[in-house]
C-alpha cells in the first residue's frame, strides 16, 4: 500500500482493532528515537487509506510513563500522515460531561514530570507555539463526524494530563476542578505537543468513562469501569473515524503544517551534523 495516509489513528485502550479495515498490512518501522509502541497498520476505510498505531502496544503491555511518544510521532511522519486522532479514555471533572459521552477538548494542561516533551535539543533549540495546542480543523471535523454517527459530543474543554499509572487522589482530582480542568487522562502529554513539532494535526476523541474520584456520588475510577464503557464505545470510535476519514477536505484549514517556521534560534552552522542527520525529516526543508 503507497498511499499516503489520509489519517493517522493513535488508539488507546481497547481500540486496537477496526472493523471494516481492508487491504490490511503491518508496517514494522525503526525511528531515529527508537521502535514505537507497536507495528502500524495500514489499511483501507471506506476506499480511504488509514493508518493505526496501538499506543500502549499490542496486548497493553506499556504504562503511559513507559510510552514511546516520540518514535510513535516520527513513525506516522515516516509514512507521510498529516492528521492524528488520538482515541483514549478520560476522566471528567464536570457533571456535564458524563461517562459514555465524547469530549473533543480544545486545551491541554501538562501535569507530568518525567517525560520527553520534545524532538529537539543536543545542539538543534526549537520554540513551537502551543498556545492553541490541539488543532482547531480538525477538532471541528472530528466533532461533526462522532455526531454523525450518533455519539453525544463536547466540542471544548481543558484536558489535563497526570504521569499516571495510578488514578488520582479526591484531594487532588478537586484541585484539577477547581483550576477549571474538564478532563483528566495520562496519555496526551506530550503527544500533542510532539505533533506540533513534526507539524501535524493532532485532535483528541476523548471517551469519558468515569468521573475520577470527586463525584461523591459515583464510585471511584476502577480499571474494570474504564475498560467496560471503551468497549461499549468502541463501534462508536470506529464509525467517527471512518465517516471522517471519508468527509474529511483534502487539505487542512490551519497553521499546524507550517508549525517550526520561524521556530529556531540556533545559528545553523552551529548544529552538530548528526542532530542534523536524526531530525532531517522534520528541519530539512528549513535548515537545507
């Protein structure tokens, strides 16, 4: 399969397998950053090329600390993607965002502390504006999509992202409220931002599953909760992505393709040649 990929699929828990995918082909890639979470499928939606990485790995055999965000980032590059959809579960902070509902949020707060939030460094410095870090078109897109297809969806919302692997505490999920976050996950940082480096789309269907641990009257967060609404919601996932697959415009209505211009500030003479050589496909048609 040679065409370019009309989306990238980055799923989460329980998605790994899409119905009505044909045409299926494995794509084992090695990166600059290493070897990502899992194979990537390549397949077929609806006649639209599609391609799908397992972001905890076949089998969920990664916590979200252990995650390779970057070599999952650059593979999808590698094959061309433009557009990432990010399928993963969340907690919400609202009572108005209620589990089995999609969110689509609109902001992204970093709340973890070990992880590699970047492609650049070791003599190549880069500043990208996330001030709206989640792209906008295809957010929107991806909305009108999950309504398509019968989901009830929030188009907004400030995901915060925790290292994780354990839930939080009530004392700290009622603080993330009351900073005005709508959603919490473990996933999405640095996700987002590594897409913005590589100068792709990037939008997330967040399936809320529970509400973490602040709603006194709900039981708290367990794993057994999480995976049995991504299960139900599973077709859902699956028909947003092939009816936007399908809708999608051929070319985006954003700023995201054009993210490093104007980004660096080291003098290019100074770049040690294999830093260079090891972000070639992202700097190359800047720095050459």
């Amino acid at each position: 399969m040679d065409a370019r990929p009309v989306l990238g699929v980055i799923g989460g828990s329980g998605l790994y397998e899409m119905e009505g995918l044909e045409g299926v082909e494995l794509r084992e890639l090695d990166t600059p950053f290493g070897k990502p979470s899992s194979p990537v499928m390549l397949g077929e939606l609806e006649g639209r090329s599609i391609a799908f990485l397992a972001r905890h790995g076949i089998g969920h055999i990664y916590s979200p600390g252990e995650v390779n965000y970057q070599a999952n980032i650059y593979a999808l590059k590698m094959l061309g993607v433009e557009r990432i959809v990010s399928v993963s579960a969340c907690g919400s902070l609202r009572d108005d965002y209620a589990p089995g509902e999609i969110v689509i949020p609109d902001q992204l707060f970093d709340h973890t502390h070990s992880r590699r939030r970047s492609f650049f460094g070791n003599g190549l410095v880069a500043h990208i504006s996330v001030r709206d870090p989640l792209c906008t078109d295809l957010s929107h897109n991806l909305s009108q999509s999950v309504s398509a297809v019968g989901g009830k969806v929030h188009l907004g919302g400030a995901f915060i992202t925790i290292d994780g692997p354990r839930f939080s505490t009530r004392a700290e999920s009622n603080t993330y409220r009351a900073w005005g976050m709508s959603i919490i996950g473990m996933t999405t940082s640095p996700e987002a931002f590594l897409a913005r480096e590589a100068e792709m789309c990037y939008a997330v269907m967040a399936h809320v599953t529970d509400y973490d641990v602040w709603h006194m009257a709900e039981e708290p967060v367990t794993v057994e909760v999480v995976v049995r609404i991504l299960k139900a919601n599973n077709q859902l996932a699956q028909k947003a992505i092939a009816h936007l697959a399908v809708n999608i415009p051929d070319e985006p209505n954003c700023d995201c393709g054009q993210a490093l211009n104007g980004a660096f500030i080291t003098n290019p003479e100074m770049i040690p040649s294999e830093t260079h050589k090891k972000l070639s496909l992202l700097v190359e048609r800047y720095l050459s």
